[in-house]
C-alpha cells in the first residue's frame, strides 16, 4: 500500500468518526445478523433498516440550540 492509499484509508476512519462513529456497532452487529439462520437473518436486516432509515429521517430535522 502506498502513502496515497494510507491518506485515503485515514479520511475514511475520520469521516467514519465524524458521522457519529457509526461503524463502531455496525461491523460487530452485521457480522453477528451473517451468523443467524436465513429467517431470523431477514428480520435482523429488517430492523438494521428500519432503524438506520430513522436515523438517516431524523438528521434531516432541523435542531435548535
């Protein structure tokens, strides 16, 4: 890997950290939703979407200070 790969990977990590640390808890939690038998792995995407969606939804509303 050369010096402009690692300067990618690195914005990656910060634009990661940024957006609320969202990849902290979805790696773990996706690979343990991999594990699961196919039905129970539909309904855990499922929720994985519901919820994302609502984040994504709720970041759209304006806050007041």
């Amino acid at each position: 890997m050369d010096r402009d790969e690692d300067a990618v990977g690195e914005e990656r990590a910060e634009g990661a950290e940024r957006a609320g640390g969202v990849d902290e808890g979805l790696l773990p939690r996706l690979e343990v939703i991999e594990e699961q038998p196919l039905a129970a792995r539909a309904e855990a995407y499922a929720q994985l979407h519901a919820e994302l969606s609502a984040r994504l939804e709720g970041a759209d509303t304006p806050r007041h200070a």
